[in-house]
C-alpha cells in the first residue's frame, strides 16, 4: 500500500528509491507500537506515507544535507529526521525529544533498521544547548512551537554559517512577521520561505529558511518558562 505512494512521490522529488523497504519497515514499526503508546495522529499507510514520509523527503529536494550534522528538534516519531536520513546516507543525524518514550520508539526503529549512527537524545533543546552549541551545520524542525519560540530552542544549536529549516503550513506570514526581532537576536537571517506541495497530493507546505549569520549571544536561550511566557 505504501510502495506504489513512496515510489511515486521520490521519483517527483527526482530522489533515489533504495530506502522505501527502510521507510516500510518504520511505517509497520510506527503503526504497531502506536497501539499502546501515543507516538502520532496518522499510522493509516498511504496517510503515513504522504504526510510523513514524503513531507520529510521533499526536504531533501530543497536543501543540501549531505555529509551535514543534523539535529531534528522535537522529532516526536522521528519527523522529519529519520527519514531524511533513511533516504540520505551520509547525513550525521541527532534525533531530540522531551518524551522519553517517543525516543525509546526511536532507538527502536534505528536498531531495527540497523541505523546504529544516529544519535536519539532524550531531553529539551533549551538544555541540549548547553552541550552543544552551535554545534550542527543544520537544525530542522517540523509542528513543534511558534516561530519566535522555535527560533530560540533551534539557533543556539546551529553553527554560524549553519541553517535553521522549520517546516510550516502556508499562513504564516503574521508568525513570520512576528518573528523577525527574535530572529535577529538570535544571530539569524530569514531567507526567502519556500512553498511546495506534497508530492502526490495538494497539500500546500512551506520551509522558512533561517541562515545563522552571527553567533547566539550566550544569554539565550533563556529557560522555557521564560521563553514561553515572553517570547523574543
Ligand atoms: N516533529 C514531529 C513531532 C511533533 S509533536 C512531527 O512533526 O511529527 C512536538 C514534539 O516536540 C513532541 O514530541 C514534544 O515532546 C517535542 N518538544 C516540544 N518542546 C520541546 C523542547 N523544548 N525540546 C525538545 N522537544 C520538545
């Protein structure tokens, strides 16, 4: 059910189909293990394999990961990370999430699919900041928090130079406006959005691009409670 879906919407996205029995794989994994513990809203397999796995993929179509430390914050399920990684061998992957159990699920999948090289990181990006600061050449994030907030848990991560991928549905123009102080404080650019649309479907997507131009002053990011209750 999934193949035809995945093999169609790659060869749109004009990227290589060798990972689709790794993505079946996790698709299976993904609805069995969501019976008994609550890892995402869509396990129906074609639902799956649009609006998880390629949504993740067009990522690839629109950036270069190659070779790239890569750090998904707040990956839930492993959205979009592990399938960028499934479909991009060479990419350095850290998986971040604050629900223990969801990356329990992720260590699951990796060793099942033999991925022993990414790194899943249970704990909260404010705090895994402290370790590893600017330390990934790319951060992506998809469904996570706002803008101005997802900025300050995401670019202290990134290195100067380094980029900021969030992945967002297409009325964002009053988050983005909104977001363009923080943005700036935090070292960052914001590039021109770009919008696409799921392969094999009219699901409009758009990627706001942040380049990280300056280094985060070391005040930021600030805990979450202050970060939540006044966003940059
Ligand atoms: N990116 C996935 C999951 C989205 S749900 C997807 O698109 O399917 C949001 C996830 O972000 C949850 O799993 C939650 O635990 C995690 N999260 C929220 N705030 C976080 C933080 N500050 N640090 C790390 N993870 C966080």
């Amino acid at each position: 059910m999934m193949e035809p879906i995945l093999r169609e919407g790659l060869s749109a996205l004009s990227l290589p189909t060798g990972g689709i029995p790794a993505l079946i794989r996790y698709g299976e994994l993904l609805a069995e293990r969501n019976k008994v513990m609550n890892l995402t809203a869509i396990t129906e397999p074609a639902e799956a394999a649009r609006l998880h796995f390629l949504d993740s993929a067009a990522l690839l179509a629109l950036a270069d990961f190659r070779g790239e430390a890569v750090v998904d914050v707040g990956t839930g399920a492993g959205f979009p990370g592990l399938p960028l990684r499934i479909l991009e061998p060479s990419l350095r992957l850290t998986l971040l999430d604050a629900q223990r159990k969801r990356v329990d699920f992720l260590r699951e999948v990796c060793g099942e699919l033999g991925l022993e090289d990414v790194e899943c990181v249970h704990g909260r990006a404010e705090e895994f900041a402290r370790e590893r600061r600017e330390g990934f050449g790319l951060a992506v994030s998809r469904a996570v928090a706002a803008l101005p907030v997802l900025a300050e848990l995401c670019l202290p991560l990134v290195k100067t130079g380094g980029r900021f991928l969030a992945m967002k549905s297409v009325d964002t123009a009053e988050e983005l406006n909104a977001s363009g102080r923080a943005v700036s404080l935090l070292g960052g650019r914001l590039e021109k959005p770009v919008d696409y649309v799921i392969p094999g479907t009219n699901i409009p997507r758009r990627l706001v691009i942040i380049t990280k131009i300056a280094e985060t002053p070391k005040k930021y990011p600030r805990t979450f409670a202050k970060i939540k209750k006044n966003p940059l």
